[in-house]
C-alpha cells in the first residue's frame, strides 16, 4: 500500500461482507513486503494520478466502505440506497466542480471528472446517476441554456434539490439521434411550444433516473416553427426543459413514465420510458443558446448548417463519453487488482520439488491473462488523463482550439471510450474467469463489476458507431457527419483529405522526433525499441487509412444506393483503421507519461509496461503485420516470445503495480482474499517466487 | 417456425414479460416469409437433432413459458421456483432415463443428456440444479454405490423424494481433485468411518443444493484406515453418502453449512458451504464400487494404482461435462436467434436512396458480430450430438471401448465443454451487445444468459485444466495425469508416444479418404474445398504438438523444479495444441454431419456454414498459418474476403438458420422483438434485401 493510501481510516469489522456463519481465518492486509516496492509503487502512482493529483486524493481519502456497491438490496432498495450516495455526494464539493463559476459552480472540469472516475472503483450505479444528473442533465443546462435560465435551474440542480434526466435515446433511435422523432412544435398561440411522441417508435428508452426520481427531462426534439405559408419548417434537433412529475413523484398531465426494470446492472439506477401527448412548456423551455424562436415563431440561429448546429449542440456527450471510459477503467482497474492479488495468495497443484502448492500467477497462462490487460490498463488510464487534460484546456480557453483540434479532441474522446469500455468489459470477465469458483460470488465484487459495466459498450454512443466516427474523422469525412453532404459528397470530400494526414500530424511532433532519432540500428529494428514501435503503429495506422480511402473511392460518381454499398462492404475495413489509430493514439500519450516520468525505477517499469502494450498489439494483429510485409515471420515469433517472457516479468512485480493503482484497501476486503482457500499473508508476504 | 413447432401452444398474453403500463405494438409471430424457407429450416433441423430426435421433440413439446428464467424474484423466491420445476420434471419421465434399468431407470443417456441440454433455452437454473440431482448426486451412487446401496437411495432420488449434493470442491481445492484434504477415517471401533474438516481451506465450496436443499450429501474424501503399525493410511480419494440435514432442514451434529449468498448468475441454485466435525457415518455410506474396507479396516480394490482408481471414480464427472457444454451451447443459440431476429427488424440510420431505416444485419459488422458465430454454433452442436453418442455408446457397450477409445472420449468431452462453455459465453455477450440498450434489459433475457453460463467455465473442471488435460492426452501424457508418474516420467514418457498419433488417427478413417481424394487441384488449393480444410487443420495440430513435445524434451533428466519450469514456460503452446486438436474434431463432426444429411438444399447450406466455420478459424489464428508458411499472404488475405462474403450470404439466410435451432416460439415473445423500436410484422416477413 502507498503512503497515499496508509492514512485511510481502516475498514471497520462491520463493513465486512463475509457471509453470517462463515469463519474467517486471516486476511492479507496487504502492502508489498519490501519498503522499494511501497516506493516504486508511490512513483508509479504520481505518473497514473497525473495533474489532478490532489483531486484524486482528496476523493480518495473521503472514500469509505459503505460506499461499495451493496449486496442482496431489491432493485427499489438499491434505487433508495444510491439516491441517498447522491445526496452525499451533492454535499461534498465535487458536483459543483463541473460548472462554471458564473453559475454557482468551480470550473474544474478536470476535477470533476477525476472524481466522477473514481466512483468506478467503488459503485458504478452511482456514478452513472452523478453522471445523468450533473454530467448530463446539468451539463445540458449549462451548455445549452442563457443565463437566466442557467440561474433559475443550476443551483438546484448541483445541490440535488431538483432531479433531472437527459432524454435523448428513442425506442426506435439509438445511433441515428439527428433522425428522432420527438416533436417541439412552436404555439403561435401561447408562444410556447408542444412536446409530443407521435409514434411508438419515439418514445423516449433507457432514459437514467425517468422511472422515478428525474421531475424535468432535458427532451431532445425535432424543433418545428410554422413557415410563411404556415407549413411546418423543421429546424432540427434543440433541447427543451420539460417538467414530467410533480412534488409528489406524479406523472404530469400528458406525461406517460414507465419502468425498465431489471437491467443486466445498474440495478441501483432507474431507468425508463416518457412519452408527451401533446405537453404544453413556456417559451422559456427552449435551451436556446444555439438557435431561439422569437414571440412570433420566427427561428434564428448563430449557426447557419443544421448539422453544423446539432454537432456543437452534441458538446454536451462530449463530457459524458471521456467519463464513462474513465469510470470503467477504474472498475477494470479494480478487477485486476483483486485478480492479481487472489492470483498471489490462491495455490493450485503441488510443486514436485517443493511439495508446497503454486501460486496461480506463477503458471504461464495465468500469466498471460493478467499482465498484457495491467500493461493495458496503465495505457488507458494514461490516455484517459490525456483526453480530461484536453477536454479541461478545452473548456477553460476554448480559443486555443480550431476545428481541427477540437475535431480531434472529439474524435478521441469517442474512441477512447469505445477502446477502453470495451477493454474493461473483456478485463472484468477475464478477471473473474481467473479468480474460479470465488470470482462467480457476489461477495467478491467481481460479478457486479462485470453486470455494472456491460451497458457502457452500449450507451453514450455504441462502441461500433464511435469508432466508425474515429475512422470517419480520419478519412476526412467527419465534417460531413454532422454537414449537409450526402454520402456521395463524403467520398468525395474523403479523397482529398486523406494521404498523409497521419503522417503529418504524428511527425510533427517532438516526442516522435526524439523517438526516431532514437533508434540506433534501423537495420536490425527491435521491437522493443520505442522510435520502432511507433514507426510500426503509425505505419499500420497510415496503410489502413490510405486503402480504405482508396476503396472508397469506388464509390466516386455512383448513386446513394451504391455508394452505400461500397461504404458498407469496407465497414470492417474502416473499423481496423479507427482501432489502429487509437491504438497509436493511446501509444503515444504512454510515451509522452514515460518521458515526464522523473524517477528512474518508475520508468524502468513503465517502459515495460509499455512494451508489454506494443508486444500485446503485435501479437493480436500479427496476421496484418505479416500480410502486408511490416514484419517478418521471425520477428512476430519473437515479439510472441518477448511478450510471454514480459508478462513472466512483470508478473514478479504484479502486487506493486496494481497497488500503484491506490484503490482503498476496504475494496479488498473480501472473503475470497481472507478465507481459508486462500494464503495466510505471512505467506503471502513472500509473493510469487522462481520469476525470472 | 419449422413444422415441429407449429403444434406448440401460442404464448397466452399474461406470459408476456412486458413492463405494466407499456404498450405492446405488434408481435413478430416471425416464421420465414416463403415455404421454401420453412422446409429448409426443418431439414436443417433434421441434423441438429440428431439421433436423438425424439426425445428432442418430446421436450420440445413439454417447454411451456413458465420453464422460462422468472424475472423479479428475490433470491429465495427463485431458490423455491427453481424446487417447484424439479419436482415438475421428476414427474415427467426424463430423470429416470439417465439410471440403469435394474435401478428403476430407463437407461437413455443420451435422452437424458439431450433433455437436460434443452433446458438451456429456458432457465440455466433448473438445468445446473437437475444435474447436481441427478446427474451427480444420483450418478455417483449409480456410478460407486454397490446393489444396495443403489437400490436403498435411487428411487428416492429419482423421484426427488431425496435431495442431494456433490461435496467434491473445497475452498483450497478447485481443480487439484487429487489432493483434496476432507478426510475419512475408518473407525475400529464401530466399523463406520469419521468424516472430517481438518483445515479452514478443507471446507467444501461452491457446492449446488448445499444451501438449503441437500439432506445428504455425496462426499469425496481422502480414505484413511490404519496399517499394521495402527499408523495412518491414505488410499486416496474416495466418496461416501453423508447426511447432512434432518427432514426440517437443520444440520445435523457435527455438519456446519452455509450459504453463498448471492452469485453472478444461477440465482435459482443454493450453492452452499459444508464443515463436517467428526462427523460418524456407518460402514455402508461408503460408495465401495471400486475400493473397500472390510470390517477389520483392510482395504481392497480391484484397481491396484490409486491414480487408476481415482480416475475410474471421476468417470461420474464425464456426464456433467457433456452436460455443461450442451446447456450451454443451447444458450448461445437462444441469444443468437434473439440477436439475429432483432437485428432483421430493429432498423439504424436511413439508406441514402429509399430514406427507409437500413436493418441491423445489413452492415457487414454485424454480419461479421452474428454470421461466424451461427456457423460455429452449428459446429458445437453437432460436435455434442457427437460426443453424446460416445457416451451412449460407452453406457450402453462398455465392452466397445478399450483404454485408448475411453481416454479419447473422455478427452473430448473435457475439450468440448472447455470449448463450448467459453463460446457461449463470448456469444451470449455479443449478441446483448448486438442488441444494444434493449440487449441490457432482463426481460429480453440476454443478461440472464450471460450471467448464468459465465461460471460454466469454472464449474465441472476449469476451461484451461480441461484444455490442458487435452493436450496431454495428445501428447501420451495423460496416462500420466492419474498414474503415479511423476512429472519427470511424463516427459519421458511423452517423448516416447507423440509423433504421428495425430495422423495415424485422423488418415485412418474412410472420411479422411474420401475428403483428401477430392481434392482436385492440388497446386492451386481452395480453402473452400472440405479436404484441404482438413489437411489444413490436421497439419497444425500435428505440427502443433510436435513441436510442444520437442520443447518438453528439455525437461528429460532434469529434476522437478526443472521439469516444472519446461511445462510452464511451454503452457500457452500446450492450450493452442489442445485446441487445434478440439477445432479439428470438432470440425470433423461438422464434416460426417454434412456426409449423413439427405436433402440438397440443406447440404448447400450446412457446407457454407462448415466453409465460413474453417473460414472463421483460419482468420482468426492467420498469423500462426502465415508463421509457419502454411498459407500465403495471398491465401490468408483471400480467407477475409471469402469470410466477409461468406457472411454476407448466411446474412441472407439468416432467420432460416436460426429457426432450425428449433427454440420454442415463446421463448422469443419479448418486448425488443414485439414494441415500437422495431418494424411491425408485415415489414420484418419481408426480411433483409440488398444481400448477395
């Protein structure tokens, strides 16, 4: 244990989850044996902290157990128990890091994010609750809405005096948000406008919190003014405020909720359905910062391109996406924390010389299933520090952002989250798988961790759509995402753009120069050589790319139906480029934390850890590497054999790198690391020997 | 919807799991649009049934949607739902298929084995806790217990009169069954025998019905009676018939259970502790089929090696393999036809020239989510038709099988169940996935299956000791693994016995002739072609294990500390041996499925499953191929191609193939398939266009 973490107040007996009846017989108190480890570990911690160290302290330290996620709660029990976490939380300082301080709030968006993540170490229905009311409901508000209305709602709204939820998602739309069906028709009448659901297909799904605390929804709608001749004109998609129950919890007159249920996790969350039959708001509903309808229905807009608008009304998911990646990273986090400290102290076969039984992770395999996911694990907590980093300059001087940076910081912000939910939900699994029969108890966090996670693939954007918007963005065609080009003119548009967009943005860099000039033998190129590594992730990254493009371009003068078919056929393909360039992306922000890195012992176990990375991509794509001539057979036999002997390694030092993680010691406090099955820690203590 | 079921009773409304106050829009009463289809899907049906049709279609008709995994319960509601089902099928006839005549059965393992896996479409609950029943608590007294013995217990546990369990596991023991440390010793005094805890990690764990249900339980033990000298003997691990509950449910003295409380999934099975302090069972709970003490305490057995012995007794533990992967493959079928009729009628962004919604299955990346895994899904299920006529056969003809064909059956059954249970865990994942937000609500049942099938890749024997165990049963070792060669024999051993087995195995049978003489075009050789897939297959499972066993020369002479560090480093090349050897018979079965089928139209189809099934493997393991210059870069690239088209095609085709699954129409009566985000009826009859 770091010394961050030793100052906690120790778990209390109570707080133990062990079923009643069931002896314990020790507990691995933890903390590695040897003071250098406690050191490394503490070195280790300062880089995967990052600049808002002292945020994650101070959250840290005001961590305690019950707010773990509960166990053997009812769903409505589960809903009580998270509300009351949120109720805590809005009187703890941190809700209001998230807003401006000209509506009542601390600007450090950096903070509140650091903060929000940290949740995923402990109970991810409260974070995805704190998310949808101050992340979402709030963020929209805040984003979307002038100053009045900023003033009547925000200090209510971080305070938790009024709930809210984020109606976006439709039955019938998922993906497709610019095409949902809700309606806000403007009442010449009364000034105000009219929400409804037309079909069954527009009513509002899997919206966080309207199935039973939110009392106003933020309704995404197709706003709709009469035109001159008094046909409907339809401006596109704005956000309005709409009161849905009364002080009582009742539906409002033309409101309709409904309850989910039971999800696959999440169970403290309460997710639901709204429909409007034809409900009646004030003109002031309308969050109208980027286009406002005056008394007389006429709509006007800073921002002439409906899809130009809708893209920076979408701002809002921005914050949401870099949080929900960096929520499940903590929870992957966490789970290999516990795997790998089960995996130290849990013994199966004897050795035939010693007779003694063998610790899992000194078996190969065992090896193999843990130490690839912590290297990536490092890798995306360090990539996801990058993102906030961005996001933060972003929101405190968005003049030092272009179109182009801030393209890219979206584009990024997409594609992490879809890199790093999915790692978490493939980590978490293969956590348990590894922990056996314990890793299936509820008791030991793990099947949870895994139910919580599952929906982050899916909301905030579906992994396979935002990769495909990476991938976009990429090929040039991301302006015509959210422009008024058809598919056509996106092809067209791609072709110009593309070539050596990669190229030129990754070589401009000092680090890549630093990089490159550091490789000493191009001849006999080593895989472990970081100037190669890169040359060898931006090289794939560019060859998919360019004959992506390429494909595309066969859809060059053709009708809508078959350049959808030319686009449709490469889907695969366009996938591949947006994943390597993540892949690329993630690399080079592992390298840039490396070289800020100023103890020597750290950056001997990052640089490890970061070959393990490259090692894990050459591996898994080798194929490609070999298909298209990058490397030869020997040397992806050698990259298989460099991996194994890493993982072998860095597996020797496993306890300190998952204490680097500085995830509270009460999280670890479950049956499966102190009962019988398991090692004393005087054992323990001793850790995995014959390592190399 | 095949002809078979047809005859089903219609889903009445109240079985409906749709949220109250949530309107129902329409139902996919789904059945492909044109007979044609319909008569494919029941020829198709024909294989998977297999031999076991019968009985297939028996159950078939017995499922009604109160078999269904309830939604809602508490734990101890479904606890006392999952009893009521048991009592239900004791009286169905289907339990006493599985005991011998002569013990009041009806001696049909294989309908038993095929009943038992249909409920894999249901409730993974009802499954686990009837094969604790009667597959292992009622196979280990038919299986070790003498006339008596069998004929005092099993009516009563036939007709559930008598609840049991399998106290096999123990917190420090999961896999290492061999070393468990529960003892029971042979009490001179009263000619019984002590059973004991003599250790924290000693306690049995994780154990089904343990909980709350069992009254007796079915206990391994190490057997201990005292020599000459009155000193201890231990003649290894036996099993004995303990109770340990009275008729109230009370533990008896000396028994401790307790409860695990809530699990990742099975919420329905009472897994439970047991301690047993001296606890004194008369001489007969002794299940002395294989090895006795008399009552002077001399112990004698038919089998003199304790490994021989040990190994003969853990044969009760074949059936629940075999078990395990049938559920569990009938789960991922379930999720595979939710997943592919959702993605026929949930439509996602409009098509540039209709304007109309594109449905899900027609983006090549779902295609290449759902398409591979219906081919595979078929393989698997053909492949435990397979290995459930094995045991047939074995339960039926003993005397048809020497050494060799029994370890080779019981081989396959562990590396299918290793197989099988880590593909339906990854489908079932993907296809909630592919379902997006509607995925993660229970009541589309897709979060259910997935956190119910998660542990079968630890329960019956973990998926890489399964695995393992496969390897070395190819590399002559695995009459190591029982014996009492010591790690350093087994390497010797091993190097003595490799070398063609492969080969002389797999190019003795006529089907190998055949496939290999119609390879037509030897130079220029097809991947579509079945015999070059099986040259293909067979050449890197031979190459595979050579060369696993040539690295495990090194460990010859060596002491065990070394002979240990030669077996692990080689581990991870030891499981790609074992399951290139499970691809390749797996894609065996697929292959005489294909050569016993009759009708042209359903042979056209099952060989492009087989095609996209081989296709599916060599894409994903391209980069050993292009290593070992087994194929080309021109060939690996031209195997993405045709997997992509492949796809595509099957896409077409798609609900066929999932109607011959031959899943009750109810199963599929959910509100994703039935409410407003997808087309009504009408439009989904019309299928997906625009595919090849």
């Amino acid at each position: 244990m770091t010394s961050e973490t030793e100052s906690q107040t120790p778990p209390t007996p109570d707080s133990s989850p062990g079923v009643t009846g069931r002896p314990v017989f020790g507990r691995v108190t933890g903390g590695p044996a040897r003071p250098e480890d406690a050191a490394l570990a503490a070195e280790l911690q300062k880089t995967l902290d990052g600049r808002w160290a002292r945020a994650r302290q101070t959250t840290r330290e005001a961590m305690t157990p019950d707010m773990l996620s509960p166990l053997g709660l009812t769903m409505e029990e589960h809903r009580a128990h998270v509300l009351t976490q949120l109720g805590l939380l809005a009187t703890s300082g941190i809700p209001e890091l998230g807003f401006r301080e000209e509506d009542g709030g601390a600007g450090d968006a950096g903070g509140v994010l650091t903060a929000f993540e940290m949740l995923g170490h402990l109970d991810l229905s409260v974070m995805v609750k704190a998310g949808v009311q101050w992340g979402l409901f709030g963020g929209a508000i805040s984003n979307l809405g002038d100053a009045e209305t900023r003033a009547r709602y925000l200090p209510d709204v971080i305070s938790l005096d009024l709930l809210g939820c984020f109606a976006m998602t439709e039955l019938g739309q998922g993906s497709d948000v610019q095409n949902l069906e809700t309606t806000a028709t403007f009442d010449r009448e009364t000034g105000g406008f009219v929400i409804d659901t037309p079909t069954p297909s527009a009513e509002k799904a899997y919206i966080g919190s309207a199935a039973r605390d939110a009392r106003v929804a933020a309704v995404f709608a197709q706003l709709i003014t009469p035109d001159e001749a008094g046909e409907p004109d339809n401006h596109g998609v704005h956000c309005l405020l709409v009161p849905i129950r009364d002080e009582a919890g009742n539906d409002l007159p033309g409101v309709t909720t409904s309850d989910h249920g039971l999800k696959g996790g999440l169970l403290g969350v309460d997710n639901g359905l709204i429909r409007f039959d034809h409900v009646r708001v004030p003109h002031e509903a309308l969050l109208n910062r980027f286009g406002d309808v005056d008394s007389d229905g006429l709509y006007s807009s800073s921002i002439e391109s409906d899809g130009a608008r809708f893209f920076t009304m979408l701002g809002t998911l921005i914050r949401g996406r870099v949080s929900v990646g960096a929520a499940s990273g903590a929870a992957a986090r966490t789970a290999l924390a516990l795997a790998v400290r089960y995996s130290l102290v849990r013994r199966q076969f004897d050795h035939p010389e010693t007779g003694k039984g063998i610790p899992l992770l000194e078996y190969r395999e065992h090896q193999r299933r843990l130490m690839p996911r912590v290297a990536r694990s490092y890798a995306y907590a360090l990539a996801q520090n990058a993102i906030i980093e961005e996001l933060d300059e972003f929101e405190t001087h968005p003049e030092n952002f272009d179109v182009r940076r801030r393209r890219e910081m979206e584009s990024h912000a997409a594609g992490i989250k879809a890199a790093v939910t999915g790692f978490a939900n493939d980590t978490i699994s293969e956590a348990r798988l590894a922990c056996g029969g314990a890793g299936y108890m509820a008791e030991n966090r793990l099947t949870t961790m895994r139910a919580d996670t599952d929906v982050f693939s899916t909301f905030e954007g579906d992994n396979v759509v935002l990769m495909q918007l990476v991938a976009k963005e990429l090929i040039g065609a991301y302006a015509a995402e959210f422009g008024n080009m058809d598919q056509r003119e996106t092809v067209a548009f791609a072709l110009s753009t593309v070539a050596d967009v990669v190229q030129e943005k990754v070589r401009a860099s000092t680090l890549w120069q630093k990089l490159v000039d550091s490789v000493t033998d191009r001849e006999n190129t080593d895989l472990l050589d970081r100037g190669n590594q890169l040359e060898l992730l931006v090289d794939r990254e560019e060859h998919l790319v360019e004959t992506v493009a390429r494909r595309l371009r066969k859809a060059e003068g053709e009708d809508g139906a078959a350049a959808f078919q030319v686009f449709n056929s490469a889907q695969d393909h366009v996938l591949r480029a947006g994943r390597a360039h993540m892949d690329r992306w993630v690399f080079e922000q592992f390298a840039h934390a490396i070289e800020a890195c100023e103890d020597p012992a750290a950056v001997e176990v990052l640089d490890m850890l970061c070959d393990l990375f490259v090692l894990d991509i050459v591996d898994g794509d080798k194929g490609w590497f070999l298909e298209h001539n990058r490397l030869t057979t020997e040397r992806t036999k050698a990259a298989t054999v460099a991996l194994n002997r890493l993982s072998t390694k860095l597996a020797g030092r496993a306890r300190t790198l998952v204490d680097a993680f500085a995830i509270p010691e009460f999280v670890f406090d479950v049956p499966m690391l102190t009962d019988g099955g398991v090692d004393a820690p005087s054992e323990a203590a001793q850790g995995v020997g014959g390592l190399e």
